[in-house]
C-alpha cells in the first residue's frame, strides 16, 4: 500500500497539485490537518482533498476556523489570515473541516496533527518531546505535521536520548524496520526549512519505508492571489524563502 502523506496545505492549491501530479499513482492520501489557514483558497484545496478521497485529521488552524478559541494563540498575521478564512469559507468547506477528527488511526498508523498527547497544539522539536509521544504510540507509526518540518523521529535504545532525529531531505528512504517511528512529511502549502518547494512523502506500508519528495510550484501566482484577497504580505514573501 503506496500512500502520498501531506500535512500544512494552508489553502494553497497549487502546491496540493504540484505535489498530487508528483506523487502519482497512490492507493490512498493521508493529511495530517491545517489544510487552511494562511493562503488564499480553503474552499478550492478541501474541493481538491474531497474529490482525491483524502483521509485525515484536524490542526490547529482548522479549528480556529469552525470558531474555535485557538485564534487567541495566533500571532497577528496569522490571526488576520485566520479572520479572513472564517469569513471567506463555503459550507461545505465548514462541514468537511468539522467531521475531521483529532485523532486518526488508518492501516495499523496513528495520524495527529501536533502530537499523540497534544493533538491540536503539541510541537515535536525536541528529542525528549519527542520520546515521550513515542511511548504513547499504540502502533509503531505516527504520523504528525504542525512543525512543517521533513522529519523522522525514531526510538533508538543505543542513543542516550532513546531517539534518533533524522531530517527528511528529499529522496531520502528511510526503513522503518519494526521500530517505533514518528514521520512528518513537512508541510505542502508553507514549508519552513529553507526549501520553497511544496514537502511531501510517500509512505509504503509493504516495503516498510517512507521517502521525503519536494514539487516545486507557482508561488507568484499564490502571493498574487493573497495579495488581491488583502491577505498579509509577510504571509505572501515568506513562501519564497521557504521559512
Ligand atoms: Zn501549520
């Protein structure tokens, strides 16, 4: 089972098809929340998701956007994004954000946005964070986005930490082999670690393996159309930088 894995689409389309025509032929796509947020087209990426069959759970941002108090935590650009998003959404937008839920389990894997512990809000950027939501896996695989990082936290019991970092650079395939494993594919539609190009990773659940993969994309013709939607700008010129 060939499954394209995607997380932090923040409304932008064009990065969920660059990646979707790169990924191929897939037996299923997992996201892993914030499909809105930040960009400029939520209805257009959940059309997108809805059409593709895609199976997933709720972030952060996708909470604030039912109305959720998760908008006081917003720094002000991402809170003004956010208000946008609130006011620009369809229903049927609404209703298919609502029925995600925070924790997922699909093929023997445990899905989150944040973390196993702190679904919505939880970031795993530290080895001890990191093995404490190892320990909480029911599985060996979570899978987890939020921090829009290309990543793979492992329990190693050789490492004084108990847990290996590995960074998901593209074409990388990393063995699963048996152990117990939280992968981020980074994020689609925002990636944060100096790369431009649209993150995914396609996970193989015969083979055991995950592999990081990049897409590039238009990205003026995105901060265009956040311009023209009012939407920030330091939103807009930080896709072209990839932080
Ligand atoms: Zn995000």
């Amino acid at each position: 089972m060939r499954i394209c894995l995607i997380s932090d689409v923040h409304s932008n389309l064009p990065a969920l098809d660059a990646v979707l025509a790169a990924a191929g032929a897939v037996d299923a796509i997992w996201q892993l929340g914030d499909v809105v947020g930040y960009g400029p087209d939520p209805d257009g990426v959940v059309a997108r998701l809805q059409e593709r069959g895609a199976v997933g759970v709720r972030g952060n941002h996708d909470a604030a956007a039912l109305g959720g108090s998760e908008i006081e935590w917003f720094n002000p650009d991402a809170r003004r994004a956010m208000e946008w998003t609130r006011s620009t959404i369809s229903d049927d937008t609404r209703a298919w954000l609502e029925a995600l839920p925070e924790h997922r389990s699909e093929t023997g894997c445990e899905l989150v946005h944040g973390s196993p512990r702190e679904p919505l809000w939880e970031y795993i950027t530290s080895p001890g964070v990191a093995r404490d939501n190892l320990k909480l896996l029911d599985g060996a695989v979570g899978l987890h986005g939020h921090t829009h990082m290309p990543v793979a936290w492992i329990e190693d019991a050789e490492h004084g930490t108990g847990v290996e970092l590995v960074r998901g650079r593209p074409g990388l395939r990393l063995e699963l082999g048996g152990r117990r494993v939280l992968l981020n594919p980074g994020s689609v539609g925002q990636p944060r670690d100096g790369d431009p190009d649209a993150a995914f990773a396609i996970l193989d659940l015969g083979a055991a393996t995950i592999e990081w993969h990049r897409a590039a994309y238009d990205i003026r013709a995105v901060q265009a159309e956040m311009k023209s939607a009012g939407l920030p700008g330091s939103l807009a010129s930080r896709l072209s930088a990839g932080l």
